[in-house]
C-alpha cells in the first residue's frame, strides 16, 4: 500500500465513520473507499469477533459478563490497516479466517454486549487510529458514528434491505443453508440492536442505501458523501 504518512505533516488522521447492520457491505465498501482514498481502513468488528475466538478458546461462557471481562484482561489483539493486507491477530495466532466461522458469527452479540469490553476496544479504535500515521482511516463498526467518532467530518450509515442483506451474505457462504444463514444474520442483527442503534441515523449521519445499487455504485455513492463533507 502506498500511503503517505499524517506523521509527514502533524495532522491528525482524518476518520471516515461507517456504521450499518449485518452485511450491509460495511466490510467490502470500506475497504475500497479507503483504497480509492489512500487511506487505512479499520474493521471494529473483528475486535469483537477476535475476543469471541479467544473467549471460546479457553472454554468461557460468552454469555456470561464476567467470564467474558476475564478473557479480555488476557487479550492480546493486533489488525492490519492496510486494505490490501487484512489481517488479525491474537497473541501469535492468526484468527483473521476462523473469526468469521459460524461458531463465532454466533457467540460475537454475548461479547459485544458487555459495556466494560465496548469502552476497552473503543479507547482502542481511537488509538489505532491516531497512532497510525495515515492521513485519514475508514471506520466501520456498529456505533462508529455515534460513539467511536461522533465527530468524524464524514459519517455514513450503509444500510439495505433484510431480504438482501441476507441473500449477498447467503451468496457467499454457498456451503451453508441459505435459510439458516438468513436466520442467524436477523438473530445477529436483533441482538446487536438491544445494545447500539445501527438501524436509524443520528443527527448528522447520511444513509447510503445500497438495496438497488451495485457494489461500484455503493462506493460512488459513499465516496460522494465524503467529497461533500470537504475534507483535506
Ligand atoms: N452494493 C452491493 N451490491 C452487491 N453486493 C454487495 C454490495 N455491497 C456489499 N456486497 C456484498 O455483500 C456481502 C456482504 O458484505 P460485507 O461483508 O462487506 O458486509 P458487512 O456489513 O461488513 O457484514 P458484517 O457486519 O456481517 O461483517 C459481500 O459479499 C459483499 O461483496
Ligand atoms: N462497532 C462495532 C462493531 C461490531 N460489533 C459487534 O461485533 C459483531 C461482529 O461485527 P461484524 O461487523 O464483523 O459483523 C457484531 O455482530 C456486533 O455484535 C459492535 O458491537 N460494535
């Protein structure tokens, strides 16, 4: 990746916020929107889903709190910026594969829900962000534009219908029983949505619905946002 460094001018790196429910296309749209901008680009839900892996590891209850909080004191999380080197970390081991396995797509919520863990990866992402000499990062996640950087200069709310959402995740997990992948993403989706509204924008927030867009017109449509808000 070629990147020129924010460390070069002493600006702060500029947050592009992305929030939106499961597969929406948070992941794929943001990657290219930060290639098509030289920027990083940060994926918050592998934190979640690395710390579920990790959790699982050692035999704890992800639906207990303080079991979870126990894990997490022993966390030791690494994620590339580089759009095209995406990986994760988990002390030496490489999970970036096995955090998007069904077992823990379905034991992530449990993880997410307990505050403690959501301010520790929070303070986390703004680091990542700041520490990394970028000049700006796309941000994707949850509550990235209502509590991770509330006061990014471009914060998008990526949104699409259910019945798609479902079909393009169902398209990619061809192994998989279309229903109960449909299933598990609208469980997923409501229980998320008890703890972080990702499904209706807040003050300030731009919706992009990608229901009867392409992959390129979602990303035109999400670099548009961004060129209005004027950022440089
Ligand atoms: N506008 C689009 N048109 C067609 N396919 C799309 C579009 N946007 C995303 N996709 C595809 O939909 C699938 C889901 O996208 P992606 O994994 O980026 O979603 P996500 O919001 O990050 O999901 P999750 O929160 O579950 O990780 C991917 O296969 C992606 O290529
Ligand atoms: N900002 C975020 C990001 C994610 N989560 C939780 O992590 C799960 C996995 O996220 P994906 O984007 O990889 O699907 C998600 O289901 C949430 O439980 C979060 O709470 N906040």
């Amino acid at each position: 990746m070629s990147l020129s460094s924010s460390a070069e001018t002493g600006a702060a790196p500029v947050t592009i916020a992305i929030d939106g429910p499961a597969g929406s296309g948070k992941s794929s749209v943001s990657k290219q929107v930060a290639r098509e901008l030289g920027y990083g680009y940060l994926d918050t839900g592998a934190a979640y889903r690395a710390l579920a892996w990790h959790a699982l590891a050692q035999d704890a209850d992800t639906a207990d709190p303080g079991a979870v909080l126990a894990a997490a004191a022993e966390f030791r999380y690494a994620i590339s910026l580089d759009p095209d080197d995406y990986w994760v970390r988990v002390g030496e081991t490489d999970v970036t594969d096995a955090i998007r396995e069904p077992r823990v797509s379905d034991a992530v919520s449990g993880v997410a829900r307990v505050p403690a863990v959501r301010a520790q990866v929070t303070e986390l992402f703004r680091a990542l962000v700041a520490e990394s000499g970028l000049p700006g990062v796309v941000v994707e996640g949850r509550d990235i534009t209502t509590v991770v950087a509330p006061d990014a200069p471009a914060r998008i709310l990526l949104t699409a219908a259910a019945e798609v959402r479902a079909a393009r995740r169902s398209a990619e997990l061809t192994s998989h029983d279309a229903a109960a992948v449909a299933e598990a993403l609208h469980r997923r989706d409501a229980a998320d949505s008890t703890v972080v509204d990702f499904l209706t924008a807040a003050d300030g927030v731009t919706v992009v619905d990608s229901t009867h867009l392409d992959f390129a017109q979602t990303v035109a449509a999400v670099l548009d946002v961004v060129a209005a808000g004027n950022i440089h």
